[in-house]
C-alpha cells in the first residue's frame, strides 16, 4: 500500500462517515478534488500534508496517545531488541482481539437489526 492510500485509509479510520462536503471543510482542499484524490488521484504533497494535519489534530485530542508516545520514545532507548520484540508481539496481539471483537459485535448487532 502506498503512502497516499495509507494516509487516506488512517483518515477514512478517524471519519468514517464523513461526506465528501465535509471532508473538505475540515481539510480546506476543494470538493471536486476530494472526490477525485479518494477515487485514486496522485496526491499534492500540500493536500497530503492537510489530510496528515488533521489525523494528527485528531490523534492530538487524546491525552494518552502523548503518553504512549513518550513511553514508546524511553523504551525504544532503554530496552534490548528482545524486550522490544516482546513489547511489539503483546501490542499486536491487543489490537488483533479488539478487532475481532468490534467484528463480533458488529456481525451481532447486523442480525439484531436483520431480526
């Protein structure tokens, strides 16, 4: 996956149901170019960096996520490459449960609505 999709996907991850009117407000890049840069249009690195922003603006708000960053920084530099492999392996096993249980809970909330 390239750097364009990535960074369209991760804010696709924070706004999902966005339009795309909205999608430009917050972003200041023009509609039409919205449409065309989700329908797979190169990227202009200022229309890149607008989308960057805003995930960060967006990340920003959540006091923990500096925390963790800060966390990550000490033990990045303290830790030997096995603690670090360790730490790398729970992290992933954490996120690979909770995106199994959001699919369960949304396969489950699907039939309850179905029903």
């Amino acid at each position: 996956m390239n750097l364009q999709k990535k960074t369209i996907t991760r804010y696709r991850q924070f706004f999902p149901g966005e339009t795309l009117r909205e999608t430009s407000s917050r972003t200041g890049i023009q509609i039409t170019r919205i449409f065309r840069l989700f329908g797979g249009k190169t990227m202009k690195v200022t229309e890149m960096e607008a989308f960057e922003k805003v995930v960060s603006d967006r990340i920003a708000e959540s006091p923990n996520f500096s925390r963790l960053n800060e966390v990550l920084e000490e033990a990045s530099a303290l830790l030997t490459n096995e603690e670090l492999g360790n730490l790398t392996a729970y992290v992933k096993r954490k996120l690979v449960a909770k995106s199994y249980s959001r699919m369960y809970i949304r396969q489950t909330f699907n039939d309850a609505i179905i029903a």
